[in-house]
C-alpha cells in the first residue's frame, strides 16, 4: 500500500510570518540613556481598513512575544500564545480587524534587546544594555504604529505585564487609543510581586555560568533561568490548580522512595517548564523585562490613579480572575473605581475558576463573549 502524503490543515490565521520594523534615530529612554538602532519584531493578522480605524494592538506579558497566532510553518506544533483569541470568528476577528502584536524591546525574539549586537562593538550588547521600562517599549511601539500609517488604535488589549503596557498607552498616547482591554493586571508592581522578581533574578545571576551577562558564545545560565522559570511558573497557577492538577501524587514510585531525589509529580513539572523555557528565552532579557515590570507604578508617576486617568478618553474593559494572587481582582477594581470617579466608561468583569493568573491565556471560552460585546461597541 502507497502512503499518501495529507496537507496539513490550519484553522484561525493558518500561516503567518514574522515581520522586522528598524529605525536608526535613537530612542530616548526614561533613564536619559539612548539606544539605537532599535527593531522591533511584530507580526499582524487581517487587513487595515479604508479608513485604518480598525487596527488592535495585542501586548504580550513577560514571556510572550510577536507571536500571537497562527503558525509559522507545517512544522510547527504550538500555535502563538493567544491563538484561541485571534482568528477569524474570535475575539480578535481578523475578518473585522487589523491585529497587531510586536516583540518588546528588551526581548529575545526578534527585538533589539541584550542579546542583540551593540553597533558600537560588534558584540552582544549582554548587560550592557541600558535598563528599560514600561514606557520605553511603549514608545517603540508607538514608532512602529507610525510607520504602519495609523493614526488611531481601535484598542490595546493584554493581560499580565501585556496590561501594564496597555495603561501606559492610555495614560501617555491618549489620543491614539480608543478604547483598551485590561486582563489580570495591575497599575503597579506591588511589594510581593518585586520580591518574586528578586528572587528570579538573582537565581539567574547567581548561576556561575551567568558571567556577569557576558555568556554569549558560552554555555547560557540554564540553571539559573530554570530556577526563575519555575518560581515564576508557581505565582501564576493557585492552589487549587495545582491540587487538583497534581495533589500528592509521586511520578515514578507508589511509595515514598525516602530520597533527596525529586519524587512528586509536581516537581517533575516544575523541572519540565524550567527545561522548556530555557530552548526559547534569554536569561538576560528575563532580567530586563521583569526589572521593568518593578518600575511599574502609574499612580506614583502621577501621584494617584485618579490623577492619571484624567487623561483617558477612550473607554475600558478589565477582566480579573478570582483565583488570581499575583495580580488580584482588587487591582482590577482599583482602577475601574479610579477610572469611574473621573467620569469614563469603564467595566469590569471578575471571572470565577481556579486556574489562577495564568487563567487569561487558558480561559478562552469565559472571556469570548465579554469582549466580542466590547469590541462591537467600540465599533471600527
């Protein structure tokens, strides 16, 4: 019998390709440093408009990237980080919108971050690279929307660090944003959250293989990364989740082996995500970005929220998540009561579960509706 070969099929966006924006003025950067050149990686889905009215832009969380749907090529196995939301039919229509999603700067996936090369040496910037903020990769994103040749976003929508960067864009390009959505996020980083951080960084910098940020050409810190990966992973699942996922159960065993050895199967996850994330993420820009996401603090930039949404026009939507811990539902609430005493629209939605923060990447079904009624309100 002959085998015949089948054509892969794809459903959403199918196939999509990574698109490069670089510009060589220099962006001027909260610290008063400037870097330059500066890509950014991006990708979009669906066609601009006559009127370029109906143009998204997705903002990805710590680990995300441009890649926000669809697939790269038939070899590909995982689709982007937001898939189930983008597409045809979805959330994000790409039969009605332009979506938009780029890379931020300080990342690893096509973005001019710490594993980029310094002009100025020819070698990987490493921890030379200047230190960043929300409000930095805000305003690369905006450069990028002027080169697309849109005046006005239809919205901003992220969830997570994604969030942050949506109320950067609220606050400091009124104008350009219609509307935003606001998923398991926060106005500022809050103590707990820093601390978190902390510990992340400092298992990578403790990592002898690190060497100071200088690695490229050398075996990466892995196990540093895989430390940060593991203890972040934790924050974004609750206990529930994890009971119900994992409880006590051993992995390879029926009893307790009486070993320092890892036995549960929890920990043999822990291992797999710190693994995983190592094939795809660079240590140094996981330094960066989640030293930025600790800068976040609207209120303090402008000494209350209220105070800092007098400058929001468009309308917002917030989705909380009850079992989340690492950015409550409380933060969410905090800003729709902030953005509701200055008189704008605002709603906000508490979504019951278990699945902890990590619902909005996973919890597709409950949000579907919740925007899809936004969105049409929003109108193109």
């Amino acid at each position: 019998m002959t085998a015949v070969a089948t054509e892969r099929v794809f459903d959403g966006v199918g196939l999509v390709q990574r698109q490069y924006f670089t510009w060589t003025e220099p962006l001027t950067l909260e610290s008063g440093k400037m870097l330059g050149p500066v890509t950014l990686a991006y990708e979009t889905y669906g066609q601009l408009n006559a009127e370029r009215s109906n143009a998204i832009l997705l903002l990805h969380a710590l680990s995300g990237d441009a890649h926000a749907a669809g697939f790269h090529g038939s070899a590909e196995r995982k689709p982007g980080w937001w898939d189930m939301m983008v597409g045809p039919g979805r959330p994000f229509d790409t039969d009605r919108y332009y979506i938009i999603c780029s890379n931020v700067i300080g990342g690893c996936m096509g973005s001019t971050g710490p594993s980029s090369r310094d002009p100025r040496t020819g070698r990987p910037y490493a921890t030379r690279f200047p230190v960043i903020t929300i409000g930095d990769m805000v305003r690369a994103q905006a450069r990028l929307i002027d080169a697309l040749g849109i005046d006005q976003l239809m919205a901003v929508a992220g969830g997570s660090m994604g969030g942050f960067q949506a109320l950067e864009w609220m606050t400091s390009n009124p104008e350009r944003v219609r509307s935003a959505i606001l998923i398991a996020t926060a106005a500022r980083s809050g103590t707990q959250t820093i601390a978190w951080n902390s510990i992340a960084r400092r298992s990578i910098m403790s990592d002898p293989r690190w060497r100071n940020g200088d690695y490229y050409g050398y075996e990466p810190p892995v196990d540093g990364l895989a430390l940060a990966r593991m203890l972040g992973h934790v924050t974004y699942l609750s206990e529930p989740a994890l009971e119900q996922k994992f409880g006590r159960r051993l992995q390879h065993n029926d009893d307790l082996a009486f070993s320092l050895e890892r036995e549960f199967a929890v920990e043999s996850y822990l291992d797999y995500q710190g693994e995983a994330f190592n094939q795809r993420f660079d240590a140094n820009s996981y330094l960066y970005i989640t030293k930025a996401m600790d800068y976040w603090d609207l209120p303090g930039r402008y000494g209350n929220l209220d105070v800092a949404f007098n400058r929001v026009t468009g309308s917002t939507l917030l989705i909380s998540f009850s079992s989340d811990w690492l950015y409550p539902s409380a933060e969410s609430q905090a800003i729709a009561d902030a953005l509701t005493r200055r008189g704008r629209f605002v709603e906000h939605v508490d979504l019951p579960g278990i699945a902890g923060h990590d619902a909005f990447l996973l919890d597709a079904a409950a949000q579907e509706p919740i925007i899809n009624a936004f969105l049409d309100d929003v109108g193109c």
